[in-house]
C-alpha cells in the first residue's frame, strides 16, 4: 500500500473567541464615525481566569491632536467579560476521563512489573468511551433542546465514533484468539455509531398491532437490514412477511428460503480457524449465488416482492453495484463489503477498501468524516489534527492512547512538536482558567511527563488563584506531587506575605520557615517586639508556641521565648529566676541588638530591690553589655544612662 508523503504540521488554533458587549460602546451603525473621533479598543486576557478586560484608547495621544475631542461617560469604563471556556454541563466528563487518564498513566509506569498488554489498553479505551456514552445520555435528557444541546451532543457523538474506530482498528482486532478479522468489530461500530434502521422505522412498517402491511416502505426496510447485516431480525421480518395476504406464491415462497438463508449465515469466532470459517462460508455463498440466480429466472415481472427478495440476496451475495444503490453513505458501502465480500478482511485491508467505498459516494467535508477516512487510510497525523477539530479533549487523549500503542512515532515524525505533550498542554490550558478545574489540568501538566509542561505547569500552579487556605493548601500538595519546589517556595513565599498583611503572624512565619526565610521570620518577630513595647503586654505566646511546636528554630523565636520566661517569672515576683534569664539572654548574645537597651533597662528595677538578685560579677556583666551597647553602631531607639546602673 503507498502512502502520502506527509509534510510538517504546523499547529494552530483554529477557531475564534468572539465577545459581545452588551450594552455595545457605540450605536449600532455608528463605528465609522466612533473610530475617527481617535478612538479604538484594547485589551488584556488574564491567562487564568479566562476573561478579558476591554476598554477605550486613543489612537494617538490627545496633546498631538489639533483640537479637544469631547469625552463620553464609556470612555472611563473597563468592561470585564468571560471568555467562552469548559461549560459546567461537562464537569462530570471531564473529572471521569482524567480519572481514567491518571490512571493509565499510572499503570503504564507500573508496566514493567506487570505488563499491560492489549487487553488492558482496552479496557481503558472502553472506560473513555463509556464516559462519552453518559454525557450523550445526560444531553439526551436535558429535558429541553437548544443549540447548545444539539451541538454538544453531535460532538460527543464524534468523539465516540472517532474514538471507537481506533479501538477496533489498533485493539479490538489484535486480542488474542485465532480469528483476528476486523470485520465483526466494523459492524459493531458502523450499527452503533450510525444506526440504521432505526427501531422506530421497524415499528412502523411491521405495525404495533401485529397486522403487517406490503409497501414499497416495508420492502426499503427489508433491503436496509440486509445492508447492515441485521440477519437475524431480516430472517424474522420476511418469516412475518410471508404468509400476508397480497403477497405472490412464489414471493412467499421465496421470503420464506431467503430468511432460511439469512439465518444460516455464517458468523466468525476468536475461537474458530480462518480455514474452517471460509468453508462454510464458501458453502453459503453458494447457496446464495443458487438463489439469485433462481430469483432472477422469474424476473422481470411486476412482483414489487420478488424484486426485493433479488435485491436482498443481491446485497447478501458481495454485488458492489447493488450495495451502492442501497446503501446512502460511504460507511454503508464499506460495511456491507467488508461484511459480504471480505468476512475475514485484517485492519490492513481497509485503505484499499475505503478507496472502493468512496468511488461510490461524494464524501462529506465534515471533519467526523475526515478524521474517519484519515483514520481508515492510515494517515495518523493528518487523523490527530482532524481529531483537534472535532474537540481538543479528543486530540489530547487520543494522542495519549495512541501513544501507550505505540503508534505515535510517525505523528512525531511528522508534526514540528510533540503531539501527545502539545495537545495535553492545551487542553490543560483550557481547562486551568475554570475554578473547579485548575487541579485537572496541573495533573494534565504533570502527568505529561515532559520538561516543557513541568516548566508550563510550575508557571501556572505559581498562578493559581489562592482564595482561601484549603485551597492554597491544595496547590502546595500538587506541587509537592510533581516536586515543583521552585514553585511551591514562591507560593509558601506569597502566602506568608498575605498571612503577614491579616496579622496572622504565626500561620505568615510557618510559611517562611519552609522556604528557609530567615529575614521575614525575623522581621516578623521584631515585629512581635515592637508590639509588646508599645502595649506593655505581652501576647506573642500563643504565636510563638505554635510555631515552636512543629519544631522551627530560629535565634529570635529563642529571644523571644526567653523574654517571656524572664517576664512570667517577674510578675510571679519570682526575681532570682528572673534575673538569671535575664543575664543568659544578653550574655549568650541572642537578643537583636536594638532590644539590648531594652533589656537592660528590665534589669534596673532588679538592681534597685531590696532583694539581692545579682551578684557582683553579674552587675560587671551587666555593666560590660551597656558599655558595649554604647559604642555599638546599631541605632537603639534610646540611651541606657550608666548612671542609673
């Protein structure tokens, strides 16, 4: 089989957002005139939020103008509008299929252990497309019919169809088994995902009250379930058809030795020889060829009946030309030659197949189509760009699962980047601006695998609007996951800054400690200080115990836990113990140099007692720190006079 040289993709962003004011800035019919008065739009996109502020500007700046242009109430606003994103309805899609999609990454890690196989590929496959079959059945029963519904419904539609194919042509077909033909999977999908007839049309031609009636009606019917291999419910319909009155002896006749026919057809099974099935089904065919050519003996004849038994066993027996005049699309013609031509027909017979198919049709330039032709032939790459079309949560998983299959490599080849990591980013993308998504798509971001989106999604996670602590939390344990510590320092910084701002001053150092940022713990325990200074109370200790308590250490954390022993045991007036931790703080030199002065000035009312609280070489000590303040060149926000020790 040839195939198409295939030249570099180049990705783009096909489709457009388009935002509506409302109320709009000018009159309708009025822009001309509103651009010439030196007006334009601008505007910027937050990357998160998916909205987009807008607001008036000059075209050029009002000094360089020849004269003053009036200025209008809406020239002052900016207006914020949303941004078309995920709609909400597809909440529980999304969250399934990323379940399934971190999981398949998981166990493809694991696979060297245990290996997946196809049969675990497949599973997972179904898992996806089960999910699609529940949104369908969710908009199916929204209750009322909208644009949005009919649209959002046909895309799921596609996705199934698309992804389905892949499955039978690259899992289904390769299980196990001896009989590895494509041919009973195609029907499956072909009913499936395009079903026809449909119950309803049977309804109305057998009748709901058991009287059946000839017409041309019934007869389309008959020949439809022949075209889709519908044998079973064929041999029932002709069994009804033929004792009905109206009908022909030899027609009845002959309804009765089709349905015989039909029923006998030969069905394959993973379980028998390809050489035992083309027996029996060369044993058929002849039994078919037997009929036509006894049918046709008795035609022409104006029996409405007997041309459609010929058209059936016609269609039955492989007739190009009679499946193309029944069938009223491609995937008709190619299920029915696959099905009655080629029973035992592998994956790589489609292309040819499809080829055949398609002389008969115009093919439709919808891009469900395309993708399924593409897909059909082989052609991966141009397949993935259709697939991004259709729905970039097709593109993505798609490029993932076609992946794990190891058929990826090609699109690689042809693609300028790599297609799984940039469909995965994308989507990522689009779903990171969604509050109840952001998660879903860092895990997009991590599970990627690749430098590049590590690096985009330490960006984005950076970014992540924090509103409240669980939810900061949260970002910190994704980035903790993934080992973003860069970005998880800088949001640890960001929430200590916030934490300081509210006065929650313990939570604000518990954040700096993990990044090790020993200025701002120290700036806030100053703080601390400072506080205690002008109140004259001392309130720090639940702060500090807190923090002590998940085991930070810190040389002013220790000042400040010190300071609090000397001031309990002063007002417990108990000034030995006062004085002795006192002494320790500014001997062991861990008070900050503007607290020293501070510190002495406590030990005052200690020396003046009438207790005897230090002894001689204590007071030398204590005078040795006010001396050595005094030529310090740190500012100490006062004098110790010397006198007054």
């Amino acid at each position: 089989m040839s195939r198409k040289r295939v030249a570099k993709f180049v990705i783009c962003r096909d489709t457009e957002a388009v935002t509506h004011l409302e109320p709009g800035l000018f009159a309708a019919g009025t822009q001309s005139e509103w651009s010439e008065q030196n007006r334009t739009l601008t505007f910027s996109i937050h990357p998160l939020s998916n909205q987009i502020a807008i607001a008036v500007a000059g075209k050029q700046p009002t000094e360089s103008l020849p004269k003053r242009l009036p200025v209008f109430e809406q020239d002052q606003a900016v207006r914020i509008c949303g941004l078309p994103g995920v709609p909400d309805s597809r909440l529980p899609f999304v969250n399934d299929t990323h379940a399934v999609f971190a999981n398949l990454q998981k166990i493809m890690e694991a696979q060297s252990e245990e290996p997946v196989g196809v049969d675990g590929l497949l599973q997972t496959s179904i898992l996806y497309r089960e999910a699609m079959i529940r949104q369908i059945r969710v908009l199916q029963e929204a209750g009322e019919t909208t644009e949005f519904i009919d649209a959002e419904a046909a895309t799921f539609h596609a996705m199934h169809a698309v992804w389905q194919l892949l499955e039978i042509i690259y899992l289904s077909s390769n299980l196990p088994g001896l009989s590895t033909s494509i041919v009973p999977h195609f029907m499956e999908w072909l009913n499936f995902n395009f079903p026809a007839p449909l119950a309803e049309d049977g309804e109305r031609v057998l009748g709901s009250g058991g009287t059946l009636m000839l017409s041309g009606e019934l007869w389309a019917y008959v020949r439809k379930l022949a075209l889709r291999g519908h044998v079973s419910v064929l041999a029932n319909t002709l069994e009804k058809v033929a004792p009905v009155k109206g009908l022909s002896a030899m027609a009845a006749r002959w309804a009765r030795d089709v349905a015989g026919i039909a029923r006998d057809m030969p069905l394959g099974s993973s379980e028998e020889t390809a050489g035992s099935f083309n027996a029996r089904w060369r044993r058929w065919n002849e039994e078919l060829q037997n009929a036509a050519a006894a049918i046709a003996s008795l035609l022409p004849a104006e029996d409405e009946a007997l041309e459609a038994l010929y058209a059936v066993v016609d269609i039955m027996r492989g007739n190009v030309d009679a499946v193309a005049e029944e069938g009223e699309s491609w995937q008709d013609v190619l299920g029915a030659m696959l099905l009655y031509s080629e029973p035992t027909a592998l994956a790589d017979r489609l292309p040819s197949l499809v080829g055949a198919a398609a002389e008969q049709f115009q093919i439709a330039e919808s891009s469900l189509d395309r993708a399924l032709l593409a897909l059909l032939n082989h052609e991966l790459p141009e397949f993935l760009v259709l697939c991004n079309r259709i729905d970039p949560w097709l593109a993505a998983h798609m490029a993932d699962l076609m992946d794990h299959i190891s058929i990826l490599d090609v699109c690689r080849a042809a693609f300028a980047v790599d297609p799984r990591e940039h469909y995965l980013v994308a989507l990522a993308e689009l779903y990171v601006g969604h509050e109840n998504l952001w998660r879903v798509a860092l895990d997009y971001l991590g599970l990627c695998g690749t430098r590049a989106a590590r690096c985009v999604m330490a960006e984005y996670a950076m970014r992540v609007p924090l509103e409240s602590d669980v939810k900061a939390q949260q970002v910190l344990r994704v980035c903790e996951t993934y080992g973003l510590k860069g970005a998880a320092d800088r949001i640890h910084r960001q929430l200590g800054r916030r934490q300081w701002q509210r006065g929650r001053l313990g939570a604000a150092i518990a954040h700096f400690a993990v990044v090790a940022d020993r200025r701002s713990i120290g700036l806030i325990c100053d703080q601390l200080w400072d506080q205690f200074l002008a109140s004259g109370a001392l309130t720090y200790g639940s702060v500090i115990d807190g923090v002590l308590a998940a085991g930070l250490r810190h040389e002013r954390l220790r000042f400040l836990t010190r300071y609090r022993d000397f001031y309990e045991s002063y007002k417990a007036k108990m000034h030995a113990d006062a004085g002795a931790i006192l002494l320790s703080i500014l001997v062991e030199e861990i008070a900050p140099p503007h607290a020293v002065a501070d510190l002495l000035v406590d030990a005052i009312p200690l020396l003046e007692g009438d207790e005897l609280v230090f002894s001689a070489d204590q007071t030398f000590e204590l005078m040795r720190c006010a001396e050595a303040l005094r030529q310090s060149p740190f500012p100490t926000g006062g004098s110790v006079d010397e006198g007054e020790m």
